[in-house]
C-alpha cells in the first residue's frame, strides 16, 4: 500500500510540471558491466540529455565483473560516447566493522553479511558467476573483442585517486532529486542507504533488473520447454536454489534492504525479461543496420556471444535483461511526466513482494548466518528470531540446499509474493508488449526502438579504435634470431603479480644464447583475474615477442572446481587475495600502468563456432606443443612464480622427467626463529606464504614428484626487498623503455606502502624477481648458497595450517633451498639487465603506438 501512495504522489507531481520548463531526470547507474548493461548504457546515453541526464556511474563490484576492467571498460566507452564528464565509482577500503558499524567507502566487493575490514573474503553467493570462460573473463574482455574496437581516452584507474563507488553516489544524490538504475547486485546502494538514511529522500525512484517472481511455463508447454522453464531462477546450478536470480542472489540482503527502504521501485524481473529474446528476426535486422560506432560494437558484441553459446538456443536463452529495464524505465518517467498511464514497452501489475534472505527454521544458530551465529545481540539489530535469522546458503554445494532426487530447497534471493508485514507493493514489469506495427517482422515494441536509438545519428560515438586510426595496423613483432645458437628452453608459469611482470621483463632481455624463452603459462587463481593475461600480451608486443605462446590455467585450484559444473567452484584459497587496493584491482590494471603499454594484436579470445580451434590456448596446451618443438635430448627448465595449479596438471599429464630438467619455485616458507609468513588476510594462519597457500594439493603433488626443485623461499626473498636499493640502481642505468616501465611501477609500489595501510605487503613483489635472477645466474658476486632439506607442505585441514612447509625427516626427496645472495649484487644485475641496449623495447608505450597509426580522423563507419 505504502509502495502505490508513493506512486500517486509522484504522479499527481507529475502532472503538476510542464514537460517544457521540467528538468532533465537525473540518473545514477549501477552496474556489474556485463554485455547487457553496456548496451542499456548505449540506449541511454542516446538519449536527449536534456530529458534524460546520466549524472555518474558505480560498479557493483561482487558480481560479473572485476572491478579494476570494468573500470576502464567504463572509461573507454564514455570517451566513445563523448562523456568523459560522467563520473565513475568503484571501490573503497571501508569495512563494516564487528558490531555493525559501517566505515566510509565499503567497496562492496562483498555482500554485506559477509563484509569484514578487508576486501579480501569468501564467496558464498558469487560462486554462481563463473571466474573464468563463460563469466568473469569474458564479460571483462567482453569475449574478446573490447580492446580491438573501443577506442582508449586520457581517464584510467590510478591508486588512491579513483572515485570510490560510495563517494560517487553521495555526491550524486546530494545534489538533488535522482533516480537510480539497478544493473546488478544492490551491495552499493543498499551500504549507501544504511550508511546515510537523510539522504534517501533525494532517491525519487529505483528501477532494477533483477529478480524472479512467477515461471513463465504456459500451461500448454511441451516437455522439453518445461525443462527449461520449470526453475523460477536462473542460477547455473539450480540443485541448490532453483528461486534466485542473479542480481538479486549475489546480496539477498542488499536487495532486502532497498526494498524495504521505502523509497518507490519498480522491478523487471525475469518473468518480463524471459519474454522478450534476442530472437533471430531482430538479431538479423539488427545485423542489417549497423549505422553508428556503437551499433556495431553493440551487434559484434552480441555476436560473439551467439558464437559461443554452449548450445543452440542462444536466440530463446539470451535475453535483453538490463537495455529492456533502461527501456521500461525511460518510458515509465515519460509516462509520469506526460500523464500517458501506460509503458510502451511492458505490460506492469503491482505486487506484493519481499526478498528471502535465510531459509528456515528461523533462530537457528547453524554457524551460516554471520548476522545471528555467536551474537547476544544480533548485527545490525536484525530480530533473533525474525525473517534473516535462518539458514544463509553457503555455496552451490551446501548441504543444507540439496534434497536427493528433487530440486533444491534453499531460496537466498527469491523475490518472492507474500502477506502481512513483510509485503512491499512494488510496480512489476510482467511481459513486454508486442510491437504496436503488425507487419513489422519485430515482434515486441522494444525491439524497435533499441535498434532506432543504437543507430540515431545524434549523440553518436566518437570514434572506434580503426576510424580513429585509419593507419591502425595489427602487426605482430616477432624477432629475427637467424641462426644464433639458442640457449637452455625455459617456461615461465606466473599469477600476474607486479613481481611476476617484473621478472617477466628480466627473462625477455636475457641474451637468447643464454636463455630461450620458449612460453608462458597464467595461473588465475592468484593475485590477478584470468582477463589479465592481456597485459602480459601486451608486454610481450612492446618487446617484440609476439612469437612466444601465452597458455590461460585454471581459475580453481585443485579440488575447487563443481563436479557438475567445472567453469563454478569454490574460492577456499583465493580467498585470500584482498580484491581491491594492493590486491587484483591493482593487478588487475597494473597498478595504474597498464593502459599505458603499447596494444597487442593477440588478446584473449573464446573459441566461437566461426574459428573453431582458434581461441585462447589453455596452459596444457602451450606446454604440450613446447614439448613437441623441443630438440631431441633438450630438457625444458620451468619456473613457477604462482600457486603451483599449472605445474601440478603437468605432472598429473604426463612423465615430466623426460622434459623436465629443473623447476624453480619462488614460494613457500621454513620458519627461522619463529619468522612469519606472508598470508596477511589470514591472521590464524602465521606461517604459510601466498604460493603454497593457494593451491596446497598442487604444492603437495610437486613436492611429492621426482622433479629437481630449487626453492627460492621468503626468508630469502625478504632478503631483497629494499625499495630504495633497487630503485637507486634503475636511476643510474641507461633509461630504455622497460627500465623506465619497471622505474615507474616500483616507484609507486613504494609510495603506496608509505601512504596506505592496504599496502604494507608491497615488498612481497620485489623477491618475485630473484627467481628470475637464480635461474639466470651471470653476476660473479650473487654469492647464492643452497642446502637440501626434506620438505612437505600441509595440503589439507583446518586453514590455520594450510600451506604451511614442514621439515619431515621421513622423506626420501630432498629439496635444493636457496639460503643467501648478495642483495647488492642482485639490485644490480637486475638493473643493468633491463638497462641493456640488447634486445630493449621495440614500441615503447601505448603514445607511440598511437603516433604510427595517426592521421586525420575518418568518421566513415
């Protein structure tokens, strides 16, 4: 009732304005930038800005994307779009303390139950979204195809200077009337609410894409659409909770929140969305009519999905979730203002409705529930025995979920239709309505109007990235090595890590008589995404190695991934990473760097059904064709610089002795006098360090081989961690592009570990390059010492222990420990090393880049 008195008030205002002398609606947006979301941005930022004004954007950050892409994803398509006066929020370093208090700037990369004083945590909910192909990697990339058609403007993430995504929104609903559009999780709307409820009055109204209300099975449906239209939701794994959507299951009580908030919404849930497909007549005329940079990055984008649908359904499953909510909800303002009564765009009912947040029994103490578990009085004064005291799903295997031999039980994030006190009315999209053209071959009304907004000549893009430059070329810059005599085949395996870039630059200035450099295996499941691997593309074209192959591992570690469902799994060990500052937000855009290195022509992209064979090459099958182009007798020396995932599926794959002659492993920690660890967002565990704790099966299979392991352990690579030494020895060698590049990085690594708390662990990256260093050998005064010790690493327990090495006497295998160096010796090589003329940069920076391809611009399509 509450919901619809609300409704009348804004109306009967409504009615009171003149469309002529009102002004524009102010709108916020926030969105998980996924495919869907950027094209509800394109159709609203065609729009008349002078009746339709975007004011800022934030990103849900705890959904389908991560946040250091989705950031300047963000950034390039306002440049596109000439908005770069759009501000964009991510992030922040504000927890929620133990007894509810809310610090400033939550950066909502968790749900809120589930929020600490860290941005590093567990991932209950965010299990569903896939990590890696079909999720997270390819809505960052989005699936390819981002880098190569958006152009890049001047706007870039950088450290402690990018808005955070609750700064972004105080500022845009302090300064008046909005309305707000939910694309995603509610984490950062609902934090906003909790934290400022003076300023709810300023929300005039909130329109989300999210939820499930009803099926959509008409009674008449065969058995094969029943399949599919059975479940309410549309999780992957539906065993455990076939009522939750998305949007709303990734932060039940966020979404709880802002539906009860009192401030009127209206919601298109899937039963609206289900109903109007990117069906095949509009995906073939939308191919026909391409008339703008956006419309064709818009279709391209929806091409690329169509092509890597896991089956052929794609025009029934792919939906126009977030561009038809943008739709509804610019024709319900319209309607308001204009006293039309009606949406063009959707059939609308009120219904009564709240957001399940634990199952019951309610007042059970099951230890799922942070809000209730060990609490006398419960967090954030929620009722002992009311509707969030329940059961709290804890992942997509939850016991408590699954009931053999049926569908699930568990309900987190159903918006389910009650009675009584729990009943919100909210305004409901229940189907979109057919196109008023009857001999139009689009079906629904929607349709039409997205494909005349995308290809409206006003506020049309920019530029692409190829009418930008019309010299723009894709050319691969490979050496010409003639007929040196090559040195010893080396692999490098790396989780991304500043370290690993650094080290990463070391290897590929080495004399290739000495070392060849022959692949490089990603771990991503360590300190960046798996969408990173583009950067160490672009580094390897910056230095003219577009030759060597780059091979994508998994994002689980072992024993993490679904048995049903192998691209979802648990995050027990990655986990640990923080994911925002000093953790893969930074990483993630290298710190701020990363825009500025010259653009690789090879990218990460999906095997589709047009180049079959042609996507993006797993690590096994990198390492597979290295080993066929080996010579006979030739060994391939490896080292790993990561959790050792990658290593561990090598060996499980085949006799590595034959191809193996020796591993260096940068990891691990032997206490020395009660000497801790490194594992800083998991205090109970002090003395584990990142690497092992990571993936502790895969540690214990190659602990456990027959390989010749040096272990470069951090003892040692404490040792020479000194910002100061390294850098004063990077300023009196000769300025070549990767010494200024490893110069400018290592300066703000130091600088954000004297300015900020989340960035103490800085130091950690600097002993990632003595692996490099070791294996390399060549300065007569490193003065390295080993010794052999039997080592195992406690693979399996409680995670206090986890990832811990241990001296066991009972094993047979000894491994070779590097004990000392020479610190001063190690700062230097590695700075006369990047220093050298011999094989330095061939394309200094993304600027230069830019200066080969640059002429006047071509605006022709």
């Amino acid at each position: 009732m509450l919901g619809r008195v609300l409704w009348m008030l804004i109306t009967v205002t409504g009615l009171l304005l003149n469309p002529v002398d009102a002004q524009p609606h102010r709108i916020l947006v926030d969105t998980d930038v996924n495919i869907d979301d950027v094209l509800a941005l394109f159709y609203l930022l065609k729009q008349n800005n002078t009746e339709f004004d975007l004011k800022a954007i934030t990103i849900n950050a705890n959904g389908w994307n991560d946040a250091g892409h989705a950031v300047n994803y963000l950034y390039d398509i306002l440049f596109m779009m000439d908005r770069d006066d759009v501000p964009v929020g991510v992030g922040g370093e504000g927890g929620i303390l133990p007894n509810g208090t809310i610090l400033p700037n939550v950066g909502g990369y968790l749900p809120i139950i589930d929020q600490g004083v860290s941005t590093a945590g567990g991932c209950r909910y965010r299990q569903e979204v896939p990590p890696g192909q079909d999720g997270r990697l390819d809505v960052n990339t989005n699936y390819g195809i981002r880098k190569a058609l958006l152009p890049q403007g001047e706007r870039k993430y950088v450290p402690l200077q990018q808005p955070t995504a609750q700064q972004v929104m105080k500022d845009a609903i302090s300064a008046g009337p909005i309305t707000v559009f939910l694309m995603g999780a509610h984490t950062n709307l609902a934090t906003f609410l909790m934290s400022n409820p003076r300023l709810k009055n300023n929300i005039k109204h909130i329109y989300a894409m999210g939820g499930a209300i009803r099926s959509t099975c008409s009674e008449n449906a065969t058995s094969s659409e029943a399949g599919l239209c059975g479940d309410i939701g549309n999780l992957y794994s539906q065993d455990s909770n076939p009522y939750a959507e998305y949007n709303i299951f990734v932060d039940p009580f966020a979404a709880y929140t802002v539906l009860h908030s009192g401030i009127p919404i209206t919601l298109i849930p899937l039963d609206a969305t289900r109903t109007v497909p990117v069906d095949e007549k509009f995906f073939s005329a939308f191919e026909q009519k391409q008339e703008t940079y956006e419309a064709h990055y818009s279709f391209q984008s929806l091409k690329m999905i169509r092509d890597t649908w896991p089956n052929k359904e794609f025009h029934k499953e792919f939906c126009m979730w977030d561009f038809f909510m943008v739709g509804v909800a610019l024709s319900q303002m319209q309607s308001l203002e204009r006293d039309e009564g009606e949406n063009k765009f959707a059939k609308m009912e009120w219904r009564n409705i709240s957001v399940i947040t634990s199952n019951r029994p309610y007042g059970i103490s099951d230890g799922s529930n942070p809000l209730i578990d060990g609490r006398s009085i419960p967090k954030f004064n929620v009722q002992k025995k009311g509707v969030h005291s329940g059961h709290v799903q804890l992942g997509n295997q939850d016991p408590f979920c699954l009931v053999k031999g049926r569908k699930g039980k568990c309900q987190d994030g159903y918006t389910k239709e009650v009675n009584g006190p729990e009943a919100v009315s909210v305004l409901v999209a229940t189907e979109a309505k057919a196109n008023r053209d009857v001999d139009s071959i689009l079906a629904k009304e929607f349709y039409k109007s997205f494909l005349d907004v995308i290809n409206r000549p006003k506020r049309i893009g920019q530029l692409n990235t190829r009418a930008g430059f019309p010299l723009y070329q894709r050319v691969l810059q490979k050496p010409d090595f003639g007929k040196e005599l090559m040195g010893k085949p080396v692999v490098f395996d790396m989780d991304m890590s500043a370290g690993d870039f650094l080290a990463l630059l070391y290897l590929l200035k080495l004399p290739v008589e000495l070392i060849n450099l022959k692949g490089i295996l990603v771990s991503a499941n360590g300190w960046a995404t798996a969408a990173t691997i583009e950067v160490v593309y672009d580094i390897l074209h910056m230095m003219g190695r577009d030759d060597i192959p780059v091979g994508l591992g998994n994002v689980f570690a072992v024993g993490q991934s679904h048995s049903e469902f192998p691209s979802l799994g648990d995050c027990r060990y990655s986990s640990s990473i923080p994911q925002g500052s000093g953790g893969s937000l930074d990483s993630d855009t290298l710190y701020g760097f990363a825009r500025d290195l010259p653009r690789s022509p090879r990218r990460y992209r999906p095997e589709t059904t047009d180049y079959p064979g042609l996507g993006q090459p797993t690590a096994l099958d990198v390492w597979k064709s290295i080993v066929k182009s080996l010579h006979p007798g030739s060994k391939i020396t490896l080292l790993t610089n990561g959790p050792l995932t990658n290593l561990a599926q090598i060996i499980l794959s085949e006799n590595t002795d034959s191809v193996i002659q020796d591993v260096y492993i940068v990891g691990g920690h032997i206490p020395h006098d009660n000497e801790k660890g490194n594992l800083f967002t998991v205090p109970s565990n002090e003395y584990a360090e990142f690497n092992m704790f990571l993936d502790p099966l895969a540690a214990r299979a190659v602990l456990d081989s027959t390989l010749n392991i040096t272990l470069i352990p951090l003892r040692i690579q404490k040792q020479v961690s000194s910002f100061q030494n390294i850098l004063v020895e990077l300023q009196l060698t000769d300025k070549t592009p990767e010494a200024a590049f490893a110069q400018h990085l290592l300066s703000r690594l130091w600088e954000l570990k004297q300015n900020h708390h989340r960035y103490l662990h800085m130091d950690t990256f600097l002993g990632e390059i003595l692996g490099a260093v070791i294996l390399a050998g060549g300065h007569p005064l490193l003065n390295q010492t080993f010794e052999f010790m039997p080592l195992k690493v406690v693979a399996e327990g409680d995670v206090s222990v986890i990832g811990q090495l241990l001296i066991d006497e009972n094993q047979t295998k000894m491994v070779k420990i590097l004990c000392s160096i020479n610190p001063e010796a190690y700062y230097e090589q590695f700075a006369n090393i990047l220093g050298g003329k011999q094989l330095s940069a061939v394309i200094a920076s993304f600027v230069e880049e830019k200066g080969t391809w640059a002429t006047q611009p071509n605006r022709t399509c």
